[in-house]
C-alpha cells in the first residue's frame, strides 16, 4: 500500500518544510510494517511536494498514525497536506527486466474494505 501526501510549499519555505517532514518520515519508519519511504519534490513545479510511503497494508498505515510519538510529529505537518486521498492500493508492479507481480484487491465489490 503507498500513502501519498501532497503539499504545497513555496521555494521559500522549502528548507524549513524539509526540516519539519524529515522526523514525521522517521517516525513512520519506526512502525510496525512500514517498507519505504521518501519525501520528493516535483521537478517541473518545486512548489509540489509529497511525502511517500509504502506499506504492508493500510492497517499498518493507520495504526502508525494514530501512534503517539508519531500523531504529535504529524499532526502539524499533515494539517498542510492537500483534502484528497492518500493511501492506495498496489495491484501491479513492473521490476527492472520485466519482472511483473499482480496483486489482488483488500476491497470488496461495493467498495468497503472485505475481511482480513
């Protein structure tokens, strides 16, 4: 699962939003199921910023926010996100070579999460 966090920050305040990003991003490394992650800027517009993660399954995704160490890191920072989804299921993956895996949905037909 990828957690994507976007964030508008001006070329101005770029030093600063790396300085209060990085522990969050540490923190989220600390937790149970946590796989990568990285904070990036886009090239053609550096005031476009995510923070991205993957993780195991969104349930480690969410269980690591509501983790205090992590909540008081974080509640700053993600109050500038962008109100848009974040976390996304990864159902295909393409390894250098070719190498492909498909994975399979967590979500039932209706849309709701199915059982674990």
């Amino acid at each position: 699962m990828l957690a994507l966090s976007r964030f508008d920050v001006s070329e101005q305040a770029a030093d600063g939003f790396v300085e209060r990003a990085r522990p969050v991003l540490v923190a989220l490394s600390t937790r149970p199921g946590f796989l990568d992650g990285r904070l990036v800027r886009a090239v053609d517009d550096p005031s476009e910023w995510l923070l991205v993660t993957e993780w195991e399954g969104a349930g480690f995704y969410r269980r690591a926010l509501l983790e205090p160490a992590v909540a008081v890191l974080a509640a700053e920072l993600f109050a500038g996100a962008r109100d848009e989804p974040s976390a996304f299921e990864v159902l295909a993956t393409v390894a250098p070579g070719g190498a492909e895996a498909i994975g399979r949905s967590d979500r039932n037909p209706r849309g709701t999460p199915g059982p674990r």
